[in-house]
C-alpha cells in the first residue's frame, strides 16, 4: 500500500472512528472486570473472555509548573515518549495526518520470557481548549505488513484528559485492551501493569518545563 493510500485509508478510519471506537468499547465494557489493584492514583481491572484476558487501567498524575499545551505537545513528540510513559521502549511515526492526528509504532517492553508487544496507535485530537485537551487513542494494524509477526494490542482504546490547575496539570489516562495475557500467573500481570504504571505516574510528576 503506497502512502498515499495509506493517508487515504487513515482518514476513512478517523471519521469512522466515533462509531468504530463505540462499539469496541461497548463490547470491552461489557466484560465482568475484577478490580485487583486500587490505590489515590491507579486502578487496574482484569476480566477474562475466553481464552483472551482484557485488561482495565486508570491513572492520574500531577505535572507541576506546566502547561496544558506543554503536555499536549509532549504526548505527540514521540522520539522522548521512553523517557517518561512507562513500559514504552520505543516510538516511531508512521504518518502524521494533520496537526491533530498521528499513526505511530509503540513497543512496550516485557519481562522475560515473554516477547515484546507492539501497538500500532492512532492519537487524536478531539477537544482543545486554554484549559482542557483530551487525545483519543485507537489502534489500528493496517500499516503493518501481515507477514510481520508481533505480539499485537488489540483492541487498545484509551484516551488522555489533561486539565490546568492554577500553575500545574492534572493528567489522567483511561485505557482498556488486550492484554495478551492469558495463561499467567494474575500476581506477575499485575505488578507488571502497576510497575509500568507507577513509572508513568511518577516520570510524568518529575517533568520540568521552561
């Protein structure tokens, strides 16, 4: 597929993505999801259908002395995305729609003896204002070759809400997906989603800006 297709096929997926995104989600949702970890800045759930386990986070930290559109602008700067999104080892661009819109490559890193997952995602701009920005987060595998065989997160969907609070940002991340999982023991899944969670939490509560 040549780029131009691609760009083609991207948009027809970005304005399907409310109807695409709602029913995924609607589905995902739909699970019985257990709460197994529950502290003031994260919560993870796991649910089970089939041989398929899904996972449920959320998370929330606070940026000090920064800007809403500082955040945005680091959430879409992909080459320093390792340096502070837990689990994330690397981050590429695939193609940049428009100022608001991008398709990337995320490889989150796993522990040994499991192989790495990748995550083809698309991050959007769906609501910008002085004091509030929201990014939807989809993936969407039609970039890779089919040949390529890689541990793949699918369905993902989440969303970023990054709100001003006088001289500081609350961030939070909302996501859900398949966590691929299934077969391990609960315990090594859990501290391996708190861990790479807290690392988040923590990195982002670090950040320093100009």
């Amino acid at each position: 597929m040549n780029i131009i297709h691609r760009i083609r096929f991207t948009l027809l997926i970005l304005f399907s993505l409310p109807v695409i995104g709602l029913a995924q989600s609607l589905n995902v949702d739909s699970l019985n999801y257990e709460n197994v970890y529950r502290s003031d800045q994260l919560s993870i759930d796991l649910a089970h259908s089939g041989d398929e386990q899904f996972v449920r986070t959320y998370l929330e930290t606070v940026v000090p002395n920064s800007k809403v559109s500082q955040i945005k602008d680091l959430i879409f700067n992909l080459d320093g995305m390792p340096n502070w999104l837990g689990g994330v080892i690397n981050a590429e661009l695939i193609v940049k729609i428009n100022e608001s819109s991008q398709v990337a490559t995320l490889v989150n890193g796993m522990p040994f003896p499991l192989n790495d997952r990748y995550i083809v995602m698309i991050q959007e701009l769906v609501h910008e204002s002085p004091d509030e920005v929201r990014i939807r987060l989809t993936s969407d595998y039609s970039f890779l070759e089919d040949s390529m065989e890689l541990v793949r997160v699918d369905p993902y969907n989440g969303q970023w809400t990054i709100k001003q609070h006088g001289n500081d940002v609350k961030v939070e991340l909302s996501d859900v997906w398949n966590g691929k999982t299934a077969g391990l023991p609960e315990f090594a899944v859990v501290n391996h989603i708190k861990s790479v969670c807290l690392d988040t939490i923590n990195q982002m509560s670090e950040l320093e800006f100009k």
